[in-house]
C-alpha cells in the first residue's frame, strides 16, 4: 500500500524488452533505499513493482504484460522521469489517500492550465471510471495522491500547486499526455460491497438442498 505522496524522482536508466514483458533500470539519487531489500514494493508512476537487484542508488524491476497493457510504463524510454514513493508503514503519515498501485486505466490530459501560481488539469478516463469520480473525492495520478475538483462523466480537472509541479514529474504535463490512474480503493470496496447486496439471493429450501446434493428425496 502506498499513500500517493511521491518521495522522490527517479530516472530510468535502462529497459530490457522481452518476448512480452521487461525488465526498468531505475536511479534515484533523493530515495533513501536503505531499508529497501529484494522484493520490497516501490510505486514508479504510480504502479506497484517488485525492487530487485537493490543498490545504494537504484534497483530494476520485472513488469509483466498485464502492467505493460494497463498502465503507461511501455511508452517510457531511457531518460524518462518517474514518480517514486516506497511501501508505506504502520508508522507513516497517510498525506494523501490510501493507494493500491494498481492502476485501473490510462488517461489522457486535455488540459492545462495557469490557475494562479498553480495549474489546473483536465483529465479524461475511460467511461468505465466515471462512477468512481467525485467532486472532492481522491483520485491517483502517475502515483500523486490528488483531489477531484470537477467531474463531468469520464472527464475530471485536478488542481497542482506549486510543491506538486516541483516534487513531481507532473510540471511535464502537456494536452495529449498518457497518465496512470487509480480510482480511490474505498469506492471500489463499496461498490463490490453494494453489488453483493443487491445480488438475488437463493432461497434455502429442500429444493435447493436437493439441487445441491445435501439431501436426496429417496
């Protein structure tokens, strides 16, 4: 679980493509990866990897397909900046909202613009997101924790102020750009919660028990 505060900004330094997956080479520089072992969780833009081969400075990660298809990770080259935060503790500050890293969708920016010293930015999602985007609700963004301002079916603006555009990768954000999403994991759980309540339930009668093989009418 991550919290949607980003704690650094990595580079990747190298990608090694597979038949269908690969494998980052990561660089930070600002992360302290001191307490980071092998197999520990990192979120790089905002998805949850696995930290192999971890260095003072660095480590590499395996993405898989299912990563590669959901998620913007593919469309990085060497060079590219990423949005880093590791696992988060019993003991850590929850800033921002509790965050999976498991991205629900890419979407794309149509919008951006000057809102004072901060920037407003309008995203749209697949249609499928819209019932999970509330106005004032939490959403995630290439792993930052933001907050929902507006929302208009699929569509919905987010506002970054300064300390985002300068701790983040978001001051790249340009109309067009591709951006990871997760939705808020408490409207999911509600959801699902919901949907179980409203499923027909059968009715446990000797029919039932019979169907099922409990008693049998001999």
């Amino acid at each position: 679980m991550f919290t949607g505060i980003v704690q650094a900004i990595g580079i990747l330094n190298t990608i090694e493509r597979g038949a269908v997956d690969m494998r980052l080479g990561l660089s930070t520089d600002a992360l302290d990866l001191s307490d980071v072992r092998a197999g520990d969780s990192i979120a790089v833009n905002g998805v949850c990897l696995t930290a192999l081969d971890v260095g003072a400075s660095g480590f590499f990660s395996d993405v898989s397909l299912e990563t590669l298809t959901r998620t913007t990770l593919g469309r990085l080259v060497p060079g590219s900046r990423v949005n880093l935060e590791k696992s988060l503790l019993p003991t850590t500050r929850l800033g921002g909202h509790l965050v999976a890293g498991h991205v629900d969708a890419v979407g794309h920016i149509t919008q951006v613009e000057a809102a004072g010293r901060s920037q407003a930015v309008r995203i749209e999602s697949p249609p499928e997101l819209a019932r999970y985007l509330v106005p004032k609700g939490s959403v995630c963004v290439d792993g930052v924790s933001l907050t929902v301002n507006e929302v208009a079916g699929a569509v919905f603006s987010v506002n970054l102020i300064p300390h985002t555009l300068a701790s983040t990768i978001c001051d790249e954000y340009g109309v067009g750009r591709a951006v990871n999403i997760e939705v808020d994991i408490i409207a999911r759980y509600l959801e699902g919660l919901l949907q179980e309540r409203a499923a027909p339930r059968a009715r446990v009668d000797r029919a039932f028990l019979s169907a099922h093989g409990f008693i049998t009418d001999a």
